[in-house]
C-alpha cells in the first residue's frame, strides 16, 4: 500500500515530525508498503484567497507535498496543538487545495488524523483536521473516507527520540501501534486489499 504522512508543523525537527518518524517506522517493518514522510518545515503554499496555486507551476516542496498526497491510497496528517486547534498551514492545505485543478487529491483515499502534543493534548486540532477535511471531500463531490479512531500523542518528546525511535513508556507505544493497525484495517477494508502489520 501506498502511504503518505504529512507533518503539519512548520517548525525543525518538530515533536510532530517525531511522530511521523515513528508511525513510517512501524509501516515499514512489514516491508509491504511504500511510506513517504512530508515534513511542513519548507511550507509554501500561499494563503487561500491570495493566490491559485497552479499544477503546472508548483514549487518544490509543494510538488513533493501534492504527489505524495496524490499517490497515496492512505494519508496520515499529524498536527500539533496549537491554541486548541490545528495549524493554520495544513487548514489552509485544505482549503487551497480543495478545488477543480487538485480534486484528485480528495479521490479514493482513507485518511487518518494525529494530534500531539508535548503535554497532555492532540485531540482538539485531529477533530479540526476532521471537520475541515470532510466539508472538502462533500464539496468536491468524492469519495473518500477519513478513519473514525485518532490518535493523541501525548508527551511526544517524552516517549519518541528525534528520530521516532520509542523510548517512552509502554502505555504509549502499544495505543500508537493500535492505532496504525486500526487505521491499515480500515484502509484495507476501502480499497479491498490485504495488509498485513
């Protein structure tokens, strides 16, 4: 399977960016599926209403951004919190993208969202992802599903080295690892494909 983790936060070497490093870890110990990590840290899409992003003017980063998204059959996006909600970088993905000229984005893809945090929170900006995400699938008229288990990384920087290596406690890897096999289920079960974790 063909699976793309987006880290939201813009910042170097971002606990959120910990956790994409982690979850791309466990979805290659299979050595069934094909994971690439985006990292916000070069973000550059402009703010919605300021300018069209063009396909065939696109940038670097958003070129790497919009093809793994695009070729993915599943995408996780990780946000930290911030100010209870998600970045405003990947709302503003969203609403940038969720047009004619990106539409295939929002096709045949299951979708999972990831909070964290480096306190106890995660929820509120997974939900926001949710929300927004949904309202874009329905108005560009596809067919995609987002996975209704999400995940809090709470403590990210306490349970997850630099590079996503565990080095926490075991509560945290066993729900992080529930919540990939969960999520490849429900992705299996979409595309009628079998993954085994």
């Amino acid at each position: 399977m063909r699976i793309a983790i987006i880290s939201t936060s813009p910042r170097a070497n971002s606990n959120t960016l910990r956790f994409c490093k982690f979850a791309q870890n466990i979805l290659l110990e299979s050595g069934q599926h094909e994971v690439t990590v985006i990292d916000f840290v070069d973000y550059d899409l402009p703010f919605v209403g300021t300018a069209w992003i063009k396909p065939d003017a696109l940038t670097s980063f958003q070129q790497a951004f919009i093809t793994a998204w695009g070729e993915a059959d599943l995408v996780f996006f990780a946000s930290p919190e911030y100010n209870w909600t998600a970045t405003p970088q990947i709302i503003n993905a969203f609403n940038s993208l969720g047009g004619p000229a990106f539409k295939q984005l929002f096709e045949n893809k299951v979708f999972a969202m990831i909070g964290t945090s480096n306190g106890r929170g995660g929820r509120q900006p997974a939900l926001d992802m949710t929300t927004v995400l949904n309202k874009v699938i329905s108005f560009t008229n596809n067919f995609s599903i987002i996975s209704p288990k999400l995940y809090e990384s709470h403590e990210t920087d306490k349970n997850l080295d630099a590079d996503g290596q565990f080095i926490g406690h075991e509560v945290y890897d066993r729900t992080a690892r529930a919540f990939i096999d969960y999520t490849l289920t429900v992705a299996q079960r979409w595309h009628g494909v079998t993954v085994d974790v």
